[in-house]
RNA sequence: CGGAGUGUAGCGCAGCCUGGUUAGCGCACCUGGUUUGGGACCAGGGGGUCGAAGGUUCGAAUCCUUUCACUCCGACCA
C-alpha cells in the first residue's frame, strides 16, 4: 500500500473528551471515528487491524475444532419471549418494530438464538458435542457508553456456544477454551490472567474471565504474590483470608456502653482503643427482588469492606441499592449502632465473623454499643461477604495478595441446562431417553481487543501495535520524495517486499521528514526503514516502534534483515 | 436512571453576560512559489441554514420556551 493513496486521517489534536489513551490514538491515528454515542466507524488502518484480531480468533477456534456460523444480528423477540429474557433484560436490549408490527431485538448476545438454531437439528448423544461461534456486531444499548471502543454500544464480538451429552464433557470443552483463548491473547502479544469470577444470578457451577492487565482497567482483581500458586480472582468473586490483628488478651465484661454519636468504626476504634477487627460492621442495603423491596443487613468485621456482588449473592436480590436512615428507622434501626441482636430483618454476617469473641458492636439503642459479643454457637446465616483487599492472605498458599487493574476480554463459562431447559432443546440418550443439552458459552471481545493492545501497548508519542495485531508490518519511509535516488530505492524495496508477501506501506508522500516519521510513531508500524540522506553512503534505517531505536543498516542487507525478524 | 455541562467551518475554540454592518482565530483544505532528517515558510483562496423548532424585537449566534444530540461524574454493565 502507498501512503499517497491511503485514507488515514491523522490529527495533531486529540478528541475532546478522549481519556484514554487507546481512544485518543486510535482517533488521532485515523483507525476509527465516532458517528454517535457509543458507536464507531473504522477506517482502513482500524478494518485492517480489527481482520487480523478476527483471523486470529477464527484460526485458534477453528484448531480447536469450533465451528463459525452467523446468526440473524435481528433477531425475533418471540425467542427472547420464550426464554423469559425478553422482560428480565431490561433497557440494555434494543427492541423495534417492523412494518406488519412484528417485535424484533438487536442481538446482544445469542444463547436463545443458538439453542434455535441447534435444537430439533441435533437429536442424538452421538451428533455430540458440538461447538458453533459467530464473530458479529452485537448491541447492547449502553446506559452509559464511555471509552471510545472499550466500551461502545455497538461492537465486535466473538460469541461461542457448546452442547454436550454430560457435565464431565462440558467441562473438558471449558477447559479447551480456556486454552484456546489464552492462546488467542499470547499471540496478540498481551499481558493477562484468567480469574475466577462471578457466576451471578444464573448460577452454574463455574466462570472465568480473561482479563489484560491494564492500568486504566474497570475490573479490580486479585492476584496471589506467590507465582507458583497462581490464585486469581475477580473482586466479586476473590476468596481471600484477613487474619487482622487478633490478641486472644482482650478481655470485655459484655453489656452496653454508652457511646454517645459514635458512629464510625473509626471514631469507635479510637473511643475504645482496639484495632477495627474487633469491631461489627453493620451495612445496610435495600434489596430489590421481583415482587418486593425490604432492607437487608450484611455485617462484616471492622477492618473488612462489604463486596456488594457477593452481598447480592447471599440474599438473592436482583439489586442492591442504597438505603436512608427513615428507611431504616421504619424498621427498628438506627444509623450506626446497629448490632447482630433482635432484628427484625433478613440480615448475613461475613464468614470472617465466624466463631469471633469478644467483639464491639451496635447496641441497637441511639447511642450505645454493644461490647463484649460472641458469635459462638450463633445461628446466623454466614456467607462470603467481605471483600478482599491489598495485604490478605491466599486461600491456597496464604502468601500476600495483590490488586491490580484488569480489563476483561473474554468470559468463559458453565451454562448447564438453564437455556436448553427454558428453551425445550432435548437430544436422545444412549437409552432413548430426551435430555436437555448441557451447554457452555464463550465469549470473547473483538473490537474492545483492538483498544486492548493500545491500552497496554503505547508511549506518548502513539500506538506501538504488536506483530500479529499491526495493520501493517514495515513503514518505508522516503524521506525527501523529490529526491530521484531515495525514491528509486524506496520503491525497489517496496517492490521487492510486496513480492515477498511482506506486510509493507510505502510512504511515497511529498511531506517533511518530520511529519512522515510523527504519522509513523502515531499510528506504530512495527518497524520503519527510512530511506534518506545514509542512502549516499549506502545505509537506510530501521526503526524499532517498541525501542525507538534507530540502527543504521547497509542498504543491500536491509531485505534479508527485515525478512529475519 | 440521578447530577452537571456542551452544541458556532473537517477538528479544536472565541464571540453570547450587556442584541446592532459582510460571525472571527488556530490547525486542516485548495492554488502558486520556496523548502525536504523531526509535524516548514511566503502570497493568494474556498468553506458556516451559529444543533433544530417556536417566540420576543425594527433587528437574534446573543434574550425566552420547547426539543434533539453529544460529553462528564455517579448508578448499571460482557
């Protein structure tokens, strides 16, 4: 390709309200422009890097025996209808009419539609297992599209979906794709983990997600210090232990105490002079259920955070929101003193709790605690409550965990027969007998990957796209195109590459040196030959993105060297 | 969905408060010339229903009403 004729428009300024910085050079670099909230078009430098992650997803799943198909992108709300998301998916699903008045949804994921496609097609255990994915636009109408293609409305993705005959093959195709998708990260050249994650309200037994460390992450995630253990979680899903600060001394004489508005475990910690593990966090939440609202009490230990998935884990709430003190009040509550005694609402107390004596809690009384409690031989409902953070112990090892930031890429998970169920889809067993199919569904961000490698890969001059994500391997840069010599060499080299079934953009542009090597650095061609003032004696030069280290190379060696790395 | 903003040339902005000729600036673009190793310079030039609709006024980018779009913080979210 010759850069005079390529459509790439690259800005010197950034967009207005671009903060990261896949968002920024991705603009700035001519790969993709926004047309409306959340949704974005991508140019030919953008369509060609967003092929080559596509190729590579379609050559690992194709390897690892999956099968492509494309569903319908509109698809019947009768299906949705039919699965009872059509109601439970909330404003997320983009939902139309056609002209007969007819109801349609955009897909935003395809479970209803695959198990369609599937069921009373594959009748019997031995058409078994199969696994089909599409690569296709989906839609998900945002509340809140943010981060350019990190999180658009409309965006490429991959979405895979396995029938098995048992739960132990479902499980061996679980594990495949685990490896199939660490294997599609590897070659993008990105740095992540696979955490364990929250299963959510659908349940199931198992779900991973694969995460790209990066600073600007929305995910937090836990990852054990002690390489050899591995641990790694999603926050909302991170087991983790807190031996705090535990002195078997402290003695208390249990009663009430007068602890007039002392709310916070803070002033508390300093009003009796004790480390927070020995105070009862009481945190109130107001859950929403189908048919009910109530408020909900989760107590955690005084050095430990609520971690609001696992909250809404225990009491099975559809969501937790905030709740007031008149809410509060209405049932016997009151602001901080409330304690674990005579409440009159559901309530669940953190595992880490369990069994602890003496501890400081709410009197449930305005301004008295309660000191001296014991939850031996309570029989409250305990449930993983608390959050894990920086500095606690490993579940498996009991070396120090970390956070970090994460993205997450892809979602791996064990659907079971929730779908088939619902859905009616059966196969016959080897006794003739119908079974719902036991499913596993895969996913795997295209478009968001594209943003991804920028995010971990970039300077502050632009993008530095790693080898099999690069829209184009080698930028020949002529570097005054009026001069006969350069330009000739430019072009045999170009030639003589492309011959080759090299990768390599030609940039025969009548600019300045300067702009030519700033549309490079931005846009981040792996490597760069400049062709320029050497060429007299006899050296062009090649650039590395990743280093920026220039390396003067005599010209009749610079084929064989490109061709070497 | 709560809170806060912004819409003026392809992009980034000024002008609005205090209404008054042909609505400006930088970048980008076009023509000619000079230049060509770090985003050049000189000269000339093109491009705007001032987001939309309605209203007030002799007169509206500017004041009022409605509406649409986009953005930011939060809630939510693969």
């Amino acid at each position: 390709m010759r850069f005079s004729k390529l459509f790439v428009p690259t800005t010197k300024e950034a967009p207005k309200d671009a903060v990261l910085p896949s968002h920024i050079y991705l603009v700035r670099g001519g790969f993709i422009s926004q047309i409306g909230s959340g949704i974005y078009n991508f140019l030919p430098l953008g369509k060609l890097v967003l092929d080559r992650i596509r190729s590579i997803v379609k050559e690992e799943l194709d390897r690892a025996g999956a099968q492509e198909v494309q569903l319908g992108f509109v698809t019947p709300a009768s299906l949705w209808e039919e699965s009872g998301r059509y109601q439970k998916f909330g404003k997320e699903l983009l939902r139309f009419k056609d002209r007969k008045n007819n109801e349609f949804v955009l897909g935003p994921t395809h479970e209803e539609a695959m198990v369609d496609l599937v069921r009373n097609r594959v009748k019997s255990y031995k058409a078994l297992p199969l696994n089909l994915y599409q690569i296709n636009t989906k839609f998900r109408d945002e509340a809140r599209p943010r981060y350019g293609l990190l999180r658009g409305r409309e965006f490429l993705m991959k979405d895979g979906y396995s029938f098995h005959a048992d739960e132990e093959d479902m499980k061996r195709e679980f594990a495949l794709m685990e490896q199939t998708y660490s294997k599609i990260l590897d070659r993008l050249g990105l740095d992540f983990r696979v955490v364990e994650a929250d299963s959510g309200a659908i349940g199931g037994s198992g779900s991973r997600e694969l995460m790209v460390l990066a600073d600007n992450g929305e995910d937090d995630i836990v990852i054990c210090s002690n390489e050899s253990c591995g641990y790694a979680a999603n926050i909302e899903a991170a087991k983790s232990l807190n031996e705090g600060i535990v002195d078997d001394e402290v003695e208390m004489t249990p009663g009430l105490f007068a602890t007039p508005d002392i709310k916070t475990i803070e002033d508390l910690a300093d009003f009796f002079k004790i480390p927070a593990s020995y105070l009862v966090k009481a945190v109130a939440k107001k859950a929403i259920y189908d048919d009910r609202e109530e408020v909900v009490l989760f107590f955690v230990r005084g050095d430990d955070e609520l971690q609001e998935v696992k909250a809404q884990n225990a009491c099975g709430a559809l969501e937790l929101v905030d709740t007031d003190e008149s809410e509060l009040e209405a049932v016997g509550l009151i602001a901080g003193f409330i304690g674990p005694m005579e409440i009159k609402v559901p309530f669940y107390v953190d595992e880490r709790l369990r069994d602890r004596e003496p501890m400081i809690c709410g009197g449930n009384q305005k301004d008295y605690h309660f000191v001296g409690f014991s939850f031996k031989d309570k029989a409250f409902e305990y449930a993983d409550l608390a959050s894990a953070k920086a500095g606690d112990q490993c579940v498996k090892c009991g070396c120090e965990l970390e956070i970090t930031k994460g993205i997450e890429v892809g979602h791996i998970f064990q659907l079971g027969d929730g779908y088939s169920k619902a859905l009616n889809a059966t196969f016959l067993d080897q006794n003739g007998k119908a079974q719902p199919f036991i499913m596993g569904t895969y996913g795997i961000g295209v478009s968001r990957l594209v943003a991804v490698v920028i995010e971990q890969h970039h300077d502050e001059k632009g993008c530095k796209w790693t080898w099999e994500s690069a829209p184009y391997h080698f930028d020949i840069i002529i570097s005054n195109i009026k001069d006969e010599e350069q330009s000739a060499f430019g072009e045999a080299l170009y030639q003589q590459m492309s011959e080759a079934g090299m990768r390599v953009i030609l940039d025969d542009r009548s600019e300045r040196f300067g702009f030519k090597m700033g549309d490079f650095e931005l846009i981040g061609f792996p490597y760069a030959v400049i062709v320029g003032k050497g060429l007299k004696e006899g050296t062009v030069e090649l650039v590395d993105r990743a280093t920026l280290q220039k390396r003067s190379v005599p010209k009749d060696e610079i084929f064989q060297q490109l061709k070497e790395l």
